[in-house]
C-alpha cells in the first residue's frame, strides 16, 4: 500500500516541475492540477524552410552512414525505417507547409498519457510481484528515474518542436514519447523484473 502511494504522490508531484521548467524557459504557459498538465506551447507562427533543411541534412547524414557502414548491423532496417518516415514528413511539410490544429491539447494529451501509461505499469508490477523490502527500494528509484525521465524528454521536446509546424513536429513527438520517455520506462521495469529474479534466487540458495 505504501509503494501505491509514492507511485501517486511521485507521478502527481512530478508534473509541477515540468510546468514551472517549461514557463521558467519561455517554452510556454502550463497549467498542472497535480494529476493532469495543460500546456500552451511557443510556435513560430509560420513555416521555417532553416529548420526543415537542418533537419534534412542530418536525416540524408545517417541515412548515408547506416547504408555505408551500419547495413549489417540487425538495427539497419529499423534506422531505414525511422529515416523514411522522417523524410515523409520533412517532403510533406515543405510541400505543403499545413499547421497542425490543436498541437497543444494534443501536446498535453500525449504528456497525461504518459504518465498515466507509467502509473498504471507501475501498480501492475506491485501486483503480479511478492512483496521484500529490498524490492521496494528498487521500486522508487524506478518510478524517480522514469517520472524524471518523462520530465527531460518532453522538455527537449517543447524547446525544439516549435520551429515545425506539421507532421514533422508530430513525428518528433513520437520520438520524444517514444525514445526519449517511454523507452526509459521500459528499461525501469525490466531493472525491477531482474531485481526481483535476483532476490528469489538468493532466497531459494
């Protein structure tokens, strides 16, 4: 019961830092009930081509690494496919420069269902788990190192997203859910998962 309450008081306490950091930058204005976060972020008003060509050229620089040097490696076709998409929304954007409409809202759903998404994974574990103490421990800096996590990743998200109006800036938003959040998350449980293997095995020895 304990551990439910830190997951709850660590997810809510840990969306204030967020606003305060995004509003402390100039990224934007949030609003954060402690259990939800509405942002209004900063966004150039109109297409910016130096982004999108900075963007490109990086996009054609790994492209040209992973099939020069990177094209035996397993982790090529996802690269490929990453790039790809990435291109799809840089050509989509320049060629038709649309705004997204309501990228905020849409920008703090995304955030509100990550941490929805870590809370809820989080109590899962404390569930299907049996309870030690050394566990517990584990348990905390778990939901410190992905609450944290989330917090830097859509934060670099808001200070870069606001130069791409279009797809490229939902795709950048993927990656920052995807990569720069959820990922770590991930990685929390699975370090929780090995732990707890690690404490039945000296149990049973």
């Amino acid at each position: 019961m304990a551990l439910v309450v830190v997951n709850l008081v660590t997810a809510a306490l840990s969306i204030e830092p967020y606003a305060t950091a995004v509003e402390a930058l100039g990224l934007g204005s949030c609003v954060s009930d402690y259990v939800t976060l509405s942002c209004d972020l900063v966004r150039e008003p109109a297409f910016q081509w130096s982004s999108h060509l900075v963007l490109l050229g990086a996009a054609l620089a790994v492209l040209a690494v992973t099939s020069i040097g990177l094209i035996r490696l397993s982790i090529a076709p996802f690269l490929f496919l990453m790039i790809a998409a990435l291109l799809f929304c840089l050509s989509f954007d320049m060629a038709f420069q649309l705004h997204v409409k309501n990228f905020s809202r849409l920008f703090s759903s995304t955030f509100n269902l990550t941490t929805l998404v870590m809370f809820f994974s989080f109590l899962f574990m404390m569930v299907i788990m049996r309870f030690e103490i050394r566990l517990g421990w584990r348990f905390i800096g778990a939901m410190l190192q992905s609450y944290f996590t989330r917090d830097v990743a859509f934060l670099f998200y808001a200070a870069v997203q606001g130069a791409y109006i279009g797809t490229t800036a939902l795709y950048l938003l993927f990656i920052a859910f995807a990569f720069g959040a959820f990922t770590i998350h991930i990685m929390s449980i699975a370090g929780i998962c090995r732990h707890s293997a690690r404490l039945r095995n000296m149990g049973a020895a």
